[in-house]
C-alpha cells in the first residue's frame, strides 16, 4: 500500500483539489487500483465533495488524529492499493503521524501567494519526518514570470524536494467539476487543458510513488 500525503501549511493552495484529483485518477485505473481517502481537515473539503457525488470511488471518509492511524493500518490490511490523504492548512497536530507514514508527501504551492513562513514550517515538518515531497505550481496565472519565479525560490530554500514538471493552471473548470461531486476528467473532455493538466500530474506522481 502506498500513502499519498497532500500537505501544506499554507491554506488555500489547492491541497484538497489536488488530493481529489489524484484519488479519483488512481481509483480510474485501468488494473482496478482499490483507493481510500482520508479527508484529515475539519473543513472536510473531500467530505463535502463526496456527499455530492453520485459514483461510489474513490471512498472518503472523515479522519481526526484518533483515528487516522486505525484507517491506514485497516487499509493496510483490507490491501487497498493507495491512501490519498487531504490535510489541514495550519499546524496540523500530529501531522507527524501521517507525514511518517507517507510514501510521498504533494506540496501545492501558489505562484504569487509565497508564503515563505509556511513554505519552511512545511518542508521542515517534511524533513524532521524524514519524508519524501514533490512540489506542484497549482493556480498558475496564465501569463507572466510568477511560477518560474517561484520555482527558483523553492529550488533554493529546499533543493532536496523536487518541483513537478506539471504546473496545474488557474482555470475556473477546476473548482466547477468540485462542486457537482466530479473530478475535471470527469466534468470536461479530454482535450479541455485543465484535464490534461490534471491527468499528466497524476502520472508524474505515480512515476514518483514507485
Ligand atoms: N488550479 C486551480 N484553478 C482554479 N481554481 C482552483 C485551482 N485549485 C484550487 N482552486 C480553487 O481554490 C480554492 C482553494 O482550493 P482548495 O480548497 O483545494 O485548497 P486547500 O489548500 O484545500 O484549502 P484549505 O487550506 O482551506 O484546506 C477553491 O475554491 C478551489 O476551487
Ligand atoms: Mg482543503
């Protein structure tokens, strides 16, 4: 079973977004990959999304630091393929607990909105872990220097973690698809950019989950 953290300290960066797509992407498989995912925030974004959702993949269910530990061990055993797990912004306590066991840990990063403090609480928190990140530039503008800018700034600040090839743009279909229970592959066609978008990280971070 691989863990697939979704983490920043950093509130609305596109965390539960990206969580969700890459839940519903690996739960579309071709081999039937059995996925969960774990909504850790008490907004409940992911929960919310599933409660509009009709299809029955991927599962989600609300976790709280009790129970959090349970699910992945009773995940484990059930042999679901991937955990997905949506985080809190803020200083989630005991994000220790789920950064440990993270296979991989997603980081969104908005160009434009850097956030230095957050940024460092995050890749420490990471690090102290000894976990594996993955940068992605979510909500990048359509024009302009601000994502190779911000790239630059995370090359530098945390050299060890890697930034995604696949920048997901800023387009409105994203946050449309959420709220009818979809993800965009399912909302828009193939061709739309924001689908492609979104299925090209998704292979990217299983390439980096194996
Ligand atoms: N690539 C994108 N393009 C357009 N809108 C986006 C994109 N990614 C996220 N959004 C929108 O930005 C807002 C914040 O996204 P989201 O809820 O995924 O962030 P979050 O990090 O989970 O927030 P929180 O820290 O509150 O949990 C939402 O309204 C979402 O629809
Ligand atoms: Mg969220």
């Amino acid at each position: 079973m691989k863990v697939l953290t979704v983490f920043t300290s950093k509130g609305g960066s596109g965390k539960s977004t990206l969580a969700i797509h890459m839940a519903v992407l690996a739960s579309q498989q071709k081999r039937g990959n059995r996925v969960l995912m774990l909504d850790y925030d008490v907004q409940e974004s992911s929960t919310f999304w599933t409660r509009t959702r009709k299809a029955e993949n991927p599962p989600v269910l609300p976790a709280n630091a009790g129970s959090l530990v349970g699910y992945l061990d009773q995940a484990e055993e059930e042999g679901i393929d991937l955990v997905v797990v949506d985080m809190p912004p803020h200083s989630a306590i005991h994000a220790d607990l789920v950064l440990s066991r993270s296979d991989l840990v997603l980081v969104p990063v908005r160009p434009g909105a850097l956030d230095l403090w957050a940024l460092e609480t995050t890749v420490k928190a990471i690090n102290e872990n000894h976990a594996r990140g993955i940068f992605v530039l979510n909500q990048v503008p359509a024009r302009g220097t601000e994502a190779d800018e911000t790239e630059e700034v995370l090359a530098q600040m945390a050299p060890q973690i890697p930034v995604a090839k696949s920048r997901m743009g800023y387009r409105k279909p994203f946050s449309s698809a959420l709220t009818a229970g979809l993800a965009i592959t399912e909302f828009a066609s193939p061709r739309e950019k924001a689908a492609q978008e979104a299925t090209a990280l998704f292979k990217e971070i299983k390439r980096n989950l194996k």
